[in-house]
C-alpha cells in the first residue's frame, strides 16, 4: 500500500493539511466548528483549502438529516456540500 501513502502524502503536501487541521482545532475550540472552502486543481482534486469565518458558517440540513449546502455570510446555498470539508467539536452541532 505504499502507492496509497505517497498519494496521500501528495494531497496533504498540496493543501497543507498539517496547517489547515491545526486552523481547524483552533476554531473549533473557539466557535464550535471550522469550515474551509476546497479549491480543485484542473485535475479535479483538491488544490487549497480556504479557511471560512466558522462563526458565519451554517450547515443547511434537510428532513432527513443531510448536508445541502451551507449558509454563509447570510446566504443561503452559498456553498454546495461538495465545496466545503466540515469540522463540528459534536456531531451534534
């Protein structure tokens, strides 16, 4: 399985996943929760996670519990599911 760590060394080295889950548990230990908006490369993977005022960031949940989108800065639908990787300190949340 050494092809599956290079690869996801890649990707982590790509987005700076070090940086951005350290941004995350910093934020989610303020506000309860830590968005970051995903960027595709022209490969269609991820090329940079963008952190988001978590504090302005509201998952949209329909009838039976799954993500539609989210709300930011007052806007609903302003990110599809797929735009966003979502941290909450609960599930709950």
């Amino acid at each position: 399985y050494g092809f599956v760590k290079e690869r996801v060394d890649e990707f982590n080295k790509r987005v700076n996943m070090d940086l951005v889950l350290f941004v995350a548990q910093v934020k989610r230990s303020i506000y309860g929760k830590a968005g970051f908006e995903v960027v595709l490369g022209e490969d269609e993977f991820p090329k940079r996670l963008i952190p988001l005022q978590s504090d302005k960031l509201k998952p949209n949940i329909n009838e039976v519990w799954e993500v539609t989108g989210y709300r930011y800065q007052g806007r609903d639908g302003f990110y599809s599911p797929e735009e966003v990787l979502y941290f909450v300190n609960l599930p709950l949340d």
